[in-house]
C-alpha cells in the first residue's frame, strides 16, 4: 500500500540484528521505489540507494553535484514501499562535518537505516577511477564523529568509506579504516579492493562490519555471495546492476520499435499489466476506496 506496515525503528533494530547474525546480507541498488518491490519479491536482505545511479539517473556524472534534498528524496521514495533496510550514499557528506550531521537527521526523518560517507575531497569521483583526491584521515574522523553525534536513533548505521587503497595502498586503507572505526562508525566500506587476498586482509585488521561493492567494470573482481560470505564479509552492494540491466533492456527495445515500426515483437519481452498492477498491489487499493480498482485481466 502507500507505506511498508512495518516501522522504520523495527526495519533499524531488524537491520542491527541481521548484522550481528554472521549472515551475508545481499543489498541490490534500486534505482526506484519499484524496483526496490522487486527486490523484495525475490528474496533480497536490504535495497541500497547508489549515489552514482541518482546522479546518472539525472543524467550528470558522479562527481558531488547532487544535493542532499535530491539524495535523501529520492531515499524517502525508495524506502517507505519495502520492509527492507534501505542504506543510502552520502557522498562525502555534503560539505562538512556539519553537513553531514545535518545529512543524518535528515536520512533519519525520511525512514533510512543506514548511510555511508567517503573519504574523497570534491569534486569527488566514481570509486572504481583513478586520480582521487582523499581529505585528511583527520579530516574524515570529523566527519564521523559529527554523524555519530547526531544520530538519534542508536540503529542507524554510520558507514565509513574509504577509497585509500587505490591512492595511497592496502596499507593505508586499513589504517584509515581502523581510525574510521574508533571515531565511531558502525560498519566499514573499503572501496576499489582488488581480490579476496585484498578482503581477507581487511577482515583480519577491522573488528566492526565489513562492506564490499561488487559493482561491474570496476577494479574488484566480482566474487560470489559464497566466496564473500567465507571471507566474512557482513553486507555485499551491487549499485548499479539493476539500471544497467534496465537501460540496456530499453536501448534493444527502442532499436526494436524504430526498425520494426511496432512493439509486437517485445511484447514477450515486457513485464505484463497484470504483472506490473499485482506488484503495485493495485487491488488492494480497493480496501480504501472502491472507485480506484476496475481492472479485471
């Protein structure tokens, strides 16, 4: 219906459990409130809102130039229609560690679980390119620290990024994030990690949660949800996968109509009305007002 009947605070202290069980949780980047439904039907533990996609989405490259009113919007729209933990990037926060506390109680209001934030000065860039700029590891433990502060939820969880490996080394990375840790944050997202020698080592050195970005075309070799889960990895990200998979999907699909001139020949290829209205759950609508629901096949 129009929200999830499940509680924001029940979906954080669900999410916090689910942390601790040692199970891996399997979070799909939903570009949209419906394909977070779709997330959900087929089994999913959390839906992840990717900054790189809200921008694409908008037809701008992933370098900041996104506000936090358009993030945590577009983060309201995609969590209030699943009973799944939705965690939403924040960039590097908005500008300082001010604006990322503000980023916080905003994401919070709005019915988040959890938020991430980098450690790249801007104009920031895609995790998976070279010639990042990081702040200070002083810097970004401000950052975290502001966040952790102004959280009034004690189940939100606060995601410390750092794209260091790819900068300064492995080395550097697990330095950055063990400072990251201390400052408070609650899971730990190492960026751009190269293979499972890479993970293992990160596990090894960092107490708290582990976050890995399986996103393809980047630098990190995709590796399985068995292969993660052995390397105890606690929640896997794929942000990007549904809007590749939907774009390349509609690119075909206009080739089709302009050669063919009609959709005749798609028609198997598109999710029904039936389909699409018993995902929406068109008719339970009915429930509300009887005048709403007059389709029949």
């Amino acid at each position: 219906m129009l929200f999830t009947p499940k509680s924001t605070a029940q979906k954080r202290a669900d999410f916090r459990a689910a942390l601790g069980s040692g199970r891996l949780l399997r979070f799909p980047g939903a570009f949209s409130p419906l394909a977070s439904l779709l997330i959900a039907r087929h089994g999913f533990e959390g839906v992840y809102i990717s900054g790189a996609v809200l921008s694409a989405d908008l037809a701008l490259p992933d370098i900041g130039l996104t506000t936090l009113s358009e993030v945590a919007q577009r983060g309201r729209a995609i969590a209030r229609v699943t009973a799944l933990p939705a965690i939403i990037d924040a960039d590097t926060g908005f500008g300082e560690p001010l604006n990322a506390a503000r980023a916080v109680q905003e994401f919070e209001e709005l019915g988040l679980c959890g938020c991430h934030f980098e450690d790249q000065s801007n104009p920031k860039r895609c995790g998976h390119l070279d010639k990042k700029l990081l702040v200070p590891a002083a810097d970004m433990v401000k950052r975290i620290r502001a966040a952790v502060r102004a959280r009034r939820d004690p189940n939100f969880v606060i995601i410390a990024r750092t794209d260091a490996r790819g900068v300064e080394g492995l080395d550097e990375a697990i330095g950055r994030a063990k400072a990251y840790a201390h400052a408070g944050a609650d899971m730990i997202f190492p960026e751009a990690l190269a293979d499972e020698a890479e993970f293992e080592q990160f596990r090894k050195a960092i107490a708290v949660p582990l976050l890995a970005n399986m996103t393809e075309f980047g630098k990190t070799k995709l590796l399985t949800t068995a292969q993660l889960a052995a390397l105890g990895v606690n929640v896997v990200i794929y942000p990007v996968t549904l809007l590749r998979l939907a774009m390349k999907a509609a690119e075909h699909g206009l080739q089709a109509l302009k050669e063919q001139g009609s959709q005749v020949r798609l028609l198997d290829e598109m999710q029904t009305r039936a389909e699409l209205y018993e995902l929406i759950q068109y008719a339970a609508y009915a429930e509300l007002d009887t005048d709403v629901y007059n389709f029949k096949g």
